[in-house]
C-alpha cells in the first residue's frame, strides 16, 4: 500500500508521525499527576494509528520511535532524563513499541487488501463492461453491415436482373444499414474517450438554433419528422458546438426510436434569467421509463423500454449524459404529461454586459 501512495500522503504520513506526538506533550504533561502511563502510551497508539492510516507504515514506524522517546523523556521517572528506574516502566515502554509497530503493520496489511479488493472490483466491472459491449455490439454491428452487405452484393450480381425500382430500394437499404453503423461506432468511441476523459473540449458562443439544425440534418430528419419550438431571439450558448450536436442527435434519436408514428418528438427551449440558462427539452409520448429507473436509463448498455429486438446498445444517453456534462451543462429525464419521457437539458448562455 505504502508503495501505491501518493508522495503526498507519505509526506502528510511523516508529518502527523513527527508533529502530533510533540503536540501531545503541552497537551498530557501538566496531566502526569492525574493520567497514568498507561492512558499516555493509549492517547501515543491513536497517533500511530493516525500515521498508518495517513501515510503507511513507515510514517507508522516513525511515529512509534518518536512516541517511544517523547514517553520515555516526558512521561517515565526520572522525569527529563532516558533513564528509567522502574522495571514497570521498561515494560510499558517495550509493550508499547511493539504493539505500536503491529498496529501500523496491521493497518497497512488493511489498506492493502483495500486496495486489492477496490482495483479487484474496477476489472470485475470492466469485465462486465466488456463482457456487455461484446454480446451488444456482436448483434448490433453484424446486422447492419449484413444488411449492408446483403444489399451490395445483390446490386453487384450479375445473375439477377435489377429494375430501377429494387436497385434503388437496395441503395436506400444499404445506405440506411451504413448509417445506423457510423452512429453506433461513433457512440462506442465517444464512451470509449469519456471514460478515458479523453475528449477535447473548445467552449465559445454559439447559436443553439445553429446546433440544432446541424443535429437535425445529421440525423436525417424528414420536416414531420420532429416539432420545434425555438424561438428566434435566443441568447448565445457557451458549449462545443460538435459535442453539443452529438448530445442533440443521441437524444433526438432516443426520442424518435419510442414516439408513435402520429406524434413525433417535441424539441423546446426558453431561456432563464436566474440563473441565465437556456433550458432545453425534448419530449416524446411513447411508453416512458418506471419510477427509479431514473439514473439506470444512463448505465452504457442500458435500453429500457426496448423489446427484445430493438437495435442499438443503449450508448446514446450515456454519451448524451457525458458530453452534457463535459459542456457544462446538465441533463435530467422527467415524465411528459400524458405518457412518455421528456429529457431536460440545461445549457450555460453568454452573459451580456
């Protein structure tokens, strides 16, 4: 564990080793009338403690050899000298070095097998992770590139006869198979850089209307295919405008994936004066998410409400959620009255001077 330490903590190890056992001394020294040794070598054992915890256990080995001597000097008859008459005294002294010495041995061995056990879970959770992404991604990765696949080869046969009509119903096929793979490969690499916290972010002043209809057009929007209620005088946001873009189409396509075909998805936004905020909501009708499954529905590989052959890996609100708060801004589901969900996304604005 001592090794695992931040220099830090070792440094703050020594420190409280070397500095609380001097304080002790003003503190118990007009007491020896009142305390017996054996109180003085218990409060001088919470000080080794104290180190252990700290810095491990060479602060825990320094702290008992300076207990050992501030005891001995201060607290031992012949006051102020390292002789010590009584043979009780020895003892005590001796006891206390070495249960000192297997206190800090033992609290170290603990934050050891702490470490062990924390380190053991972050690769049981990563396994499970991988362990997710592979049975998700090995469905949903293999049926649009089969798809794809499916597609091209039968417009490259040059034992099939293709009309107009199929060769472009097999284009509009393999273009929509292409499509639905660049968005779950770039969902996977987005998880992949927030979990590294490897995602750069330029923040500026941008037109959210400006945003929106980029996330609009990447995702292939038809004009029914969402209602928009952004009012045109807007104050500026201060985002990144392509991570911005990509919280937009996760969420925009989260809601078209469970809107009925006769209502499609609602994007609002209104700005606030208190705090200065621009608030942002996209509101679908379809089936909504149970009471508690609030902070789940974020969990990568999370696709609550799906059935059983829906497609996706349930990435897109676990990005959404990540690049939101790399932007500083904030994201929070909430019901749609009527039925459905409705997902808050509140964005920091420009303040004008």
């Amino acid at each position: 564990m001592s090794r695992s330490l931040s220099p830090r903590r070792r440094v703050g190890g020594l420190v409280v080793a070397v500095v609380a056992p001097v304080l002790l001394v003003p503190a118990l020294a007009p007491l020896r009338d009142h305390l017996n040794l054996a109180s003085d070598v218990a409060l001088f054992l919470v000080v080794v403690v104290a180190s252990a915890l700290v810095g491990g256990v060479v602060p825990a080995l320094v702290a008992a050899v300076v207990g050992a001597g501030l005891l001995n000097f201060w607290f031992t008859r012949p006051f102020h000298t390292f002789a010590i008459h009584d043979a009780n005294n020895v003892v005590a002294l001796v006891a206390f070095v070495v249960v000192a010495v297997m206190v800090g041995w033992v609290v170290d061995l603990a934050a050891r097998r702490a470490a062990a056990a924390a380190a053991a879970a972050e690769i049981e959770a990563a396994d499970r992770i991988r362990t997710a992404l592979l049975a998700a991604v090995g469905h949903d990765l293999r049926t649009p590139l089969a798809a794809a696949k499916a597609s091209v080869s039968g417009l490259l046969s040059a034992d099939v006869a293709v009309s107009r009509d199929d060769h472009d119903e097999l284009l509009a096929t393999a273009d929509d198979a292409l499509d639905r793979l660049a968005a779950l490969v770039g969902n996977l690499l987005d998880m992949s850089r927030l979990q590294a916290g490897a995602i750069p972010v330029r923040l500026r002043p941008v037109a959210f209307g400006d945003v929106l209809a980029s996330a609009l057009d990447d995702l292939g929007v038809a004009p029914r295919g969402a209602v928009l209620d952004v009012p045109d005088d807007l104050p500026a946001v201060v985002t990144d405008p392509g991570l911005l873009e990509r919280v937009l189409v996760n969420l925009l396509a989260n809601a078209q994936r469970f809107s009925p075909p006769d209502r499609p998805p609602l994007v609002r936004a209104a700005a606030t004066l208190q705090p200065p905020r621009l608030v942002v909501e996209v509101v679908d009708h379809g089936p909504g998410i149970r009471a508690g499954d609030e902070q789940r529905m974020f969990r990568p590989f999370q696709r609550l409400g799906d059935s059983d052959n829906a497609t996706g890996v349930g990435l897109g609100l676990a990005v959404a959620r990540g690049l939101a708060d790399a932007v500083g801004g904030e994201l929070a589901p909430g019901p749609t009255p009527g039925g459905g969900l409705t997902m808050r996304l509140t964005l920091p604005v420009e303040e004008i001077s």
